[in-house]
C-alpha cells in the first residue's frame, strides 16, 4: 500500500513538473515568438505593405517618444506596439506632457499628440499617431542628409528669428522639429541662390525685391528650385506683378473678408477655410486653417509651360473688399468681388503637349497649363497670406499643418508614402417591421411563457413524488 501511494505520489509531482515546463516553455515562446491576427474587415489594426516593407528594412535602431493626452495614451500605444511587432529596431516610450513637462522641453514638444523620432543626433518630429504620419517621419529621418530651408531676408520680409507677434520664430521651430536646416538668406548680399537649398521662402516682402534678388529666385525656379511665396494686401504692386509675370499667378489686391468667419467667433477679415479644392499638399487634410488679413490669386487663363491648381479657397459667402481705403465692411455692389476667391495655389511645370485652361473671375479658376518647350522646370506655391505663419496664428487650428504639408510637398524626394485611413464599415442591422413583432413577441412573451411552463412542469413534478 505505502509503495502504490509512493508511486501515486511521485507521478503526481512528475506530471506537476512537467506541467509548469510546458507553461514557463509556452510563456518563453509566447515572449520571444508572439503572433497577431487581424479579424477585421478592414484590416484596421494591421500596417500596409509599405510600412511593413520600411520597419523590416531599418539599418538600426530607432528610438520613439510619443506625447500623447491622457485619453489618448492607450490608443497611440496600440500603434506603436504595433510598429514595434514588425521590427525590433522600433523602439517606443509613450510620456504625459502634463506630468513630465521636462521632458517635453527637452524634445521642444509644442502641442499634445506629437511623435519625436530619433536615430543618432538627427530628429523628427510628427504631428499625430496616423500610419501615413509615423512612416513617413521614419523614410525622413533615414535620409542621410538634411534638406536645407533657406528663408529670404532683408526685403522686410516676416523676421525668421523673432518671436513678436508678427515673427516667424514659431515656423522656424517647427521646421527644424521636423528635420529640417532652416537658414537666412540674403539675396541682396549675395545675388545667389546656395546649391545645397531644397526650398527657398519669401515670407511677404514688404518692399520691392531688388533686381539682383528678383533675377536670382528666377533663375532658381527656371533651373527646378522650389519656392513658397507669400504676399498680403499690402505687399508692393512690383512684387504682385512679378507673381504674373513670372508664376502666371495674378495677385490684384484687395482684402478677403467672409461673413462666416464672423459666426465661428472670428474676424470678417480672418477668412477660416474648412473645405479644399484636391491637391497634392491637402490630400486626406480635415482642419480648418485660418488667414489673417489675405488677398485673392487669379490664375491666368494661359499659363507658359505650367500648370496651376488651386489649393486653398475662401467660402462662397466671402468677397473681395477692393478699396482698401474704404471703412464700409459691407459688400459693395459694382466694387467689390463676390467670391469663392482662390488663397493659395501650386505651380508645376506643365505635361508636354497640353493646353490651357481657364478663369473668368476670381472664385471660378479650373488649373490652368500650356505644354510650349521652354517652361521652368521648378515648382512653386504662392499663398495670398503671411499672417497664417506669424508666431499670434501659426498655432490656430491647421495653420502649422497646411504651412509643413506645403514644406514637405515642395521638398519630397519622391520616397514618400501615401496611406489612407481605415475604418470599420458602416453595415447597420435594421429590423423590419414584421421581423420586429416577431421579436417583441418572442423575446417579451415567449420567453417568459416557456419558463413558467418549464418551471410550472418541475414543481408539479416535484410535488407528486
């Protein structure tokens, strides 16, 4: 007897043993070796090809730290532990803003919900936790070199380093955050353009660009630079007219006022857009953008060797207030433009053999193009505004995204990636009318009425034993 209980025992403990291997062993492998299913219709919880293609490819580590409020702490941790399952190289800490503010210092996080990527000493810095966002900062921060962001001064142009009211301190930080080497430049001292600029800024001159400034951003542009132009109701009639003779861009003058910005809480001078004619630099963009005190761009019904589309336009409700002189805010019939009016617009060298388009008024604009040989090779966008970048409203709303998507479209290499969002689809269940008496009745009385009788049956049942 004692050794059939010797035995019982010992195996027992054996099997006991063997249990406990086989969890810590399944555990270790869970660990080192888990796998993720996505059931999802959409496959919203799982990253695209490309993303899949970059993480698998990364020469070396990367070092994420996310800057997320409160409420979106477990969602930006789902994406980047999702980032992190392809790629060991992928390495994420999520921080509170509030309760580490150090830290956001140190990483000059600006606003909550930005991503700072870092591998070595170079840095990146994104806006939000989408897919598109997060795998395009990693294809920057992988370039081996910094593009080079050079903003013209000199000409009374918005201040590059001030952070008054009306400097551009705050867009410089922003553009630096991003990856970017963002520089002064002084046409009137040089007369050149430097070979290593990926972009070239004219935030606005408030004088008349001189000669051998005018002549080099030409030269520039014509050889395949790429330039953002700002000008305001107020920037000089030379440097408006340059815009057409140049861009094909007409800038006439005038201040955009719209009644509905007055509405949201506004300015009637402070025309707040919410929708955007399709193009390159807002594709999938939601917010709204904010422009302080702008004027219209008319492109011209026949372009040379460009095309010109439209970027961002006022609401049908806005006008152009002509007289710039006059203190009646009211639109004034025979005087005054009625809008939609175009304040921004891309110009790109134009398809060969294609012919122009069209305006007829300032809100009325299809992209205009002409395939004759000798167009320039560059690229440009010309916004009726500078105040949207100036350090009072580069922080409104979309402002800051709308200025960096502009940046990052004129200076793409061309590996980029495009990734739209996936949502789970709308298929609702809807009842009919029958199937919900059905329901009712089944549900309300059925149920109820089987379970009396059920348990009528058991107590009858019992009570005759």
């Amino acid at each position: 007897m004692k050794h059939r209980n010797a035995l019982l025992t010992t195996n027992a403990l054996v099997s006991a043993v063997l249990i406990a291997a086989l969890l810590v062993a399944l555990n270790y492998l869970g660990t080192t070796h888990h796998v993720r299913w996505d059931l999802t219709a959409t496959r919203e919880h799982s990253l695209s090809p490309q993303t899949i293609k970059v993480l698998r490819s990364l020469p070396g580590p990367i070092e994420v730290v996310a800057f997320p409020n409160g409420d979106g702490a477990g969602r930006y941790r789902d994406m980047l532990g999702t980032y992190q399952y392809y790629s060991k190289n992928f390495q994420y800490r999520i921080v509170d803003p509030d309760r580490n503010p150090q830290e956001a210092q140190k990483f000059k996080v600006t606003s909550y919900g930005q991503i700072v990527l870092s591998r070595g000493k170079a840095s990146y810095t994104i806006d939000s936790d989408t897919e598109e966002q997060l795998t395009n900062g990693i294809l920057h921060l992988l370039e081996t070199t910094k593009k080079a962001v050079y903003v013209l001064q000199g000409e009374g142009e918005v201040p590059l380093d001030d952070f008054t009211r009306k400097g551009m301190g705050t867009a410089k930080q922003t553009l630096t955050g991003k990856g970017f080497d963002v520089k002064a430049l002084f046409l009137v001292q040089t007369g050149r353009v430097p070979d290593d600029a990926a972009i070239v800024i004219v935030p606005s001159p408030s004088r008349d660009l001189l000669p051998q400034a005018r002549d080099a951003l030409e030269r520039y542009y014509q050889g395949g630079g790429k330039l953002l132009i700002m000008v305001d109701p107020q920037t000089p009639a030379e440097v408006r007219s340059w815009l057409g003779s140049t861009f094909h861009v007409d800038a006439p003058g005038g201040v955009v006022i719209d009644p509905v910005s007055r509405l949201l809480g506004g300015d009637f001078a402070v025309p707040i857009v919410t929708q955007y004619p399709f193009n390159d630099i807002t594709q999938n963009f939601t917010l709204a953008t904010a422009f302080p005190v702008s004027t219209p761009l008319v492109p011209q019904a026949k372009g040379t060797g460009v095309t010109i589309t439209p970027v961002v336009k006022s609401s049908d409700s806005s006008y152009v207030k002509v007289n710039l002189e006059s203190k009646n805010i009211r639109f004034e019939q025979g005087t005054d433009v009625k809008g939609p009016v175009i304040l921004a617009v891309e110009v790109t060298p134009a398809p060969g053999g294609t012919t122009a388009g069209g305006t007829t008024s300032a809100g009325t604009t299809p992209p205009a193009s002409s395939g004759k040989p000798g167009g320039p090779k560059g690229s440009a966008v010309i916004i009726g505004n500078s105040g949207f970048i100036q350090n009072t409203y580069i922080g409104l709303v979309g402002n800051r995204d709308l200025f960096t998507s502009a940046v990052a479209w004129l200076t793409q290499t061309g590996n980029l990636v495009s990734i739209a969002p996936r949502t789970s689809p709308f298929d609702p269940f809807i009842i009919g009318g029958n199937q919900g008496r059905y329901l009712f009745l089944g549900s309300v009385i059925g149920v109820p009425l089987l379970l009396l009788l059920f348990g009528g049956a058991v107590y009858a049942r019992r009570r005759s034993l």
